[in-house]
C-alpha cells in the first residue's frame, strides 16, 4: 500500500469517527430539547422519548457486539431481519427497558457510543475503511440510525412530524473538513 493509500485510509477513518461524534451530538441536543412530559408520553407513534433512547441503546449494542464478531473472525453482520421480525425485535427491547429510569438510558446511550468507538479502535484503518466490510458497514449502519431518530426528534419539536423524509446523506457538518 502506498505512503497516499495509508494516508486516504486514515483521512477516512477520522471523517467516519468525526461524523459518529456529530450525528450522536445532535441526537442528543434534540433529545434535550424535549420536554420532561415527553419522557414518558408517548412522543412519536406510540414511542415515548424515554423508549426512543432505549431503542437507540440496543441497537448500538448490537452493532457493537457484530463488530466484536468480525474482530474475532466473525464476518456477519447482526441478522438481516424481516420487517416483522424488527419490529418485533424493537418491540421487546422497549418492553424490556421500560421500568428503566430515562437517565440511566441516557447512560447506556452514552456508555454504548464509547463501547462502539473502543471496539472501532481495534481495527487498522484499512479494516476500518475496506468498502463492503463488516466494520464500514456497521459504521454506516449506526449513523443512519442516529440520523433518522434525531430527524424524527426534529421534525416532531418543529411541529411537522412524520413531514421530513430521513435521507442516508451525511451531516454536512460531519463531512466538511477544518484546519
């Protein structure tokens, strides 16, 4: 690999890295710009906040635990579901953690992302970035889940709920680069 190739893969490690931390930074700005009262109301659909982040939490979770997979040799993703199974899927994790109090889900959210990037932080750059492996894909997995709850979140507080389409486009902020 050439002195430009290790440099083009490092440059594309910190931009996935930079965009993991703006998408969950806005995730969570939009989150605490909620009311207390949407904690546990229900806020979009039948989901309150609290269920929202719960949701959000275990699927780190398991994006994570699928990259630990492929670090030990594993190459699957977590299992392609039908839509019914993920919403069955979704279903039981939020039954799961609905006694949970929110700040603790707020924790786990918190805690999730830093087990995430400490996984991410096992694999070379090359691993990281090679089009159509586990970890890129994760990667883009987990953004685009963050994007679309923090659009729900966004488009629900500017009254216009269930009106803005989630693209799977980066954050602009996340893709532009500073000195």
């Amino acid at each position: 690999m050439s002195d430009d190739d290790v440099r083009a893969r490092a440059d594309e490690r910190r931009r996935m890295l930079n965009e993991l931390e703006v998408e969950r930074n806005q995730l969570i700005r939009n989150i605490e710009t909620c009311r207390i009262r949407d904690i546990d109301r229900p806020f979009i659909g039948d989901w309150s906040l609290k269920d929202i982040v719960g949701h959000v939490s275990s699927w780190e979770v398991e994006f994570t635990s699928s990259l630990r997979g492929a670090r030990g040799g594993d190459p699957a993703m977590p299992p392609v579901l039908s839509a019914e199974e993920e919403d069955a899927w979704n279903a039981a994790e939020v039954e799961r953690k609905r006694a949970t109090p929110f700040w603790e889900l707020m924790d786990q959210l918190h805690e999730g992302r830093a087990s995430l990037l400490e996984v991410l932080g096992e694999f070379s750059d090359e691993e990281l970035t090679e089009d159509g492996g586990v970890p890129a894909a994760s990667v883009q997995e987990v953004l685009a889940h963050d994007r679309r709850h923090w659009h729900e979140i966004a488009a629900k507080l500017a009254g216009m709920a269930g009106v803005r389409g989630v693209s799977a486009e980066p954050n602009e902020a996340a893709t532009t680069t500073s000195s």
